[in-house]
C-alpha cells in the first residue's frame, strides 16, 4: 500500500515518504489536452552563515512549543479532496471570472512553490539545528499547499509545468532581514487574506463559487504558524526591530499593503463574485495584519489616516497607466511608462510619510489564530 | 573570478521533480557540493522533466554553472533585496490588467 503523507506520524516521515513515493495515476494527467502553464518560480541565495549563527536560546520555550506543534502537523489530513469538493462548473463559468481566478490560482501556486524552493536551499545550507529543522518543516507545508492548488487547476485544465528547471535561471539575493520581514509579513497577510474569505463566505454561502475557499481556514493556520516562526527568530535580535530598522519595517508594511492593493484591484470580477468591495476587503484584511504584528513591530501603518486611501488610489491608477503606456510601446509609450512611474513613486512617498502608529511589543510574541 | 569575466563551470547534479497532489516541488542539488552566489546562473542539462501526475522523478544530471564575474554579483548583492516584493502571495502575475 502506498502510505499518504497524512498518515505520517512524524515530520521527518513525511517528508521521507513524499520523497520515497512514487503512486503511479498519471492516466487522467495525459488524456486530456491542457493548457499548459510554464511555473516560474525565483530563485534566491542569502547570506547563510548569518542565517546559520542565529540562535533561539532566547525564546526556546516559544521556540520549542511552535515546533512541536509543526512537527506534529495538525494539518497533515486537510489537504485532501473529500465529499465536500463540490463539482465545478468551469465551463459554465463567466470567461472575465474565470481568468482572473485562473490567474488568482496560478499566483498563489507560484508563491507556495517559491516559498518552498528559498526555504528548502536555506535548509540544505544551513547546519544550525533549529533553522534548519523549521525551514524543512515550512517546505512541506508550501509543496503541500502547492500541490493542493495545482489539483484545483487540473480540474479547471490548466497543467502547471515544472520544465523550468531546464532553462537556464538567475539566482537573486536577498538579505537575511529582509526575508524575515518580507515573509513574515507575507505569511500574515496571507493568513488574514484567507481567513478574510473564509469568514466571508461563511456568511455568505452563496457566493462560494468553487469549493476551494472551503479548505482556507486550515490553510490559513500553516501561513500563521510560519508567521510566528519569523516572530520568533527576529525576537531573538532586538536590533532587528529598533533603531533604523523601524524604517526599513515601515518600508515593507508600506510596499506589502499597496503591493496587495494594487493587485487585487487586477481581479475586479473575482472580488465581485465572491461578492467582497475590493476597498472593504483591502482594509479588513490590513486591519488584522496591523493587530497581529504588534507583536513583533514596534509601529504600525495609520491605514485611518486619509492621505492613505487617497495614496493607494493614486498608485493604483499611475499602475494602470503604466501597464497601458508599455502596451503601447513606442516613444509615446515611453513617456508614458515614465511619467506613470514618477506618479507611481511620488503616491509611494505620500504613503510612507504617513506618520506611523508607535507600539508596545509584548514580552513574548506568541499568538494563536483568533479570527 | 574575474572583475568582469564570467566563468562556466559544470557539476553533476540530483534533481528532484515530485507532481503529486500531497507535494508539488522541484529541487536541484549538486552533488559535488557547489555552491550558488548571487548572481550566478544555472541551467540543467538535458531534455525537459517532467513528472507525470502523481509521481515523483529524480534524475542525475549535469548543470552547468554560469559564473557571475565579481562586478555583477556586487551589483546582484546590492541591487537584489529590490525584488523582495516578489515573496507575497499576491505579487507575482505581471499582468496589470487580465
């Protein structure tokens, strides 16, 4: 019998057993003609000896609670398709609905991807026992997830196409504290994202138009815990939130909110269906992420000042201008393109300058999801 | 490694593609112990992999390395944490509009 992943006792297990595996159900795959998605993950290098020296002493009871937990995978049954997978009616679907959601889940699988590519290669770099044990850990949950996501395609006939690998690719850098404040706020937003939906529909069942929103809340609980992992580990270097890193903090809330803002104004039919105002839900979903990174930022965005709204509209719409100038092309496609830029950075600007909201960081970061 | 040179280097490499519904991954690892630094490019060797649906493959191959000269991974070091953004969930289809 071939053993599932969700029958695995251990993380390590798990993790053998994906890698071990192999059930052989590639009919379905190959029958049908597919349209077929070239998956085009980044890849990232960092400065890994930094990363290897970190050292969670100063929160191992958190620490060691929050791995335990992992190791245990509450989730590891979730991710499975069971009587509640509804039949989708793709071919009934409104062709403007069905690309942007197409697209909605084509992104959110390149990310799982790349989240588990960076956190795999800062696995196999690193020795520190405790980074490298959570790393492995938040790799299986991103392929999982992946995985989870790229079955929803199937169904809709869109083959993900892992060929990359083959092409010659560019290996970027980051620095350390800079992957901890972006994924951190990352998975946190995701997390509030996705409860943000679930809680939604909830409500209102009827706008519930593929059964994959049914899986988010339990999802969303592996985004929040990766999000307590980077809690932890920036606690253990206070530097890392004080002193002129509160500028760089408050340049990634910045860049993350309008980042999301921008996009999800892309997607005005998948907003519609799921019968959520985009503005609604970019607030909401700000809101909580502000509430839960009190527990690690020393600040917070004013997202109630009025020069905010007023700053995303402004860059959403110098965006729009931007993409229309290089369709365009040309000369006038140019200054277009600059000029759309310069608004762009100038509504960015507005944005940071925001005074922020100062705040008092607890003793201990921890959190658990409560929305 | 050169101010400006680029150097190509090959290594043989492991490569995993797993296309299963619990885990879709695909992972390069190089089994001589190179090491990437920014900037650096690679290109595995070969036809294209390609799990089918529910299995997982893994190959041994050869990479070849493309070397960053000395300037360009300083340019790369510098001017890589610009791309950070690319790390959230909702940034990453170039399309403005769809």
């Amino acid at each position: 019998m071939n053993m599932h992943t969700a029958d695995a006792v251990t993380a390590e297990e798990s993790i053998a057993i994906q890698e071990r595996q192999a059930a052989f159900d590639s009919k379905a795959a190959t029958a049908v003609a597919m349209q077929d998605t070239l998956l085009t993950p980044r890849f990232y290098t960092t400065d890994f000896d930094e990363l290897d020296a970190i050292d969670v002493s100063s929160v191992r009871e958190d620490w060691d609670k929050l791995i335990a937990q992992m190791v245990s995978d509450p989730n590891k049954g979730h991710f499975k398709k069971n009587e509640d997978w509804d039949h989708v009616d793709w071919d009934g679907m409104d062709p403007t609905l069905r690309k942007e959601f197409i697209d909605f889940l084509i992104s959110s699988c390149t990310a799982e991807f790349s989240g588990c590519v960076l956190y795999k290669e800062m696995k196999r770099r690193g020795s520190n026992k405790d980074i490298t044990q959570l790393f492995q850990l938040m790799a299986r949950d991103e392929a999982r997830h992946a995985g989870f996501i790229n079955d929803a395609l199937r169904e809709a006939g869109v083959a993900v196409n892992l060929g990359f690998l083959t092409q010659k690719k560019k290996y970027t850098y980051f620095r350390p504290k800079f992957i901890y404040y972006a994924t951190y706020l990352s998975e946190k937003i995701g997390y509030a994202r996705y409860i943000t939906i679930f809680r939604h529909l909830e409500a209102h069942p009827e706008h519930r138009f593929h059964p994959i929103f049914k899986w988010f809340q339990e999802w969303c609980n592996d985004e929040f815990s990766h999000g307590e992992a980077f809690a932890l580990l920036m606690k253990t270097d206070p530097k890392l939130t004080s002193g002129g890193n509160v500028w760089w903090i408050k340049f990634f809330l910045t860049a993350v909110y309008s980042t999301m803002h921008v996009r999800d104004h892309q997607r005005p039919a998948f907003h519609a269906a799921l019968g959520v105002d985009t503005d609604w839900y970019g607030h909401e979903v700000f809101t909580k992420t502000s509430e839960l990174s009190k527990q690690i930022f020393p600040i917070t965005l004013d997202i109630e000042h009025p020069r905010w709204a007023r700053g995303l509209k402004r860059l959403q719409a110098a965006n729009a201008d931007i993409a229309e100038a290089k369709e365009r092309g040309g000369l006038s496609g140019w200054l277009g393109k600059t000029w759309g830029s310069a608004r762009a950075a100038a509504a960015f600007v507005s944005l940071y300058t925001i005074p922020s909201v100062p705040n008092r960081v607890p003793e201990s970061p921890r959190l658990e999801p409560a929305y | 490694m050169g101010l400006l040179t680029k150097e190509v280097e090959r290594a043989p490499c492991t490569v995993e593609i797993s296309h299963k519904f619990e885990s879709l991954h695909a992972h390069v690892r190089f089994d001589n112990g190179a090491v990437i630094y920014p900037g650096d490019e690679v290109k595995v060797q070969g036809p294209e992999i390609m799990a089918p649906f529910g299995e997982i493959v893994t190959e041994q191959r050869m990479a070849t390395i493309f070397r960053a000269s000395k300037l360009e991974r300083l340019w790369t070091r510098l001017t890589g944490d610009l791309e950070v953004m690319e790390l959230c969930e909702f940034s990453f289809s170039d399309e403005v509009t769809l």
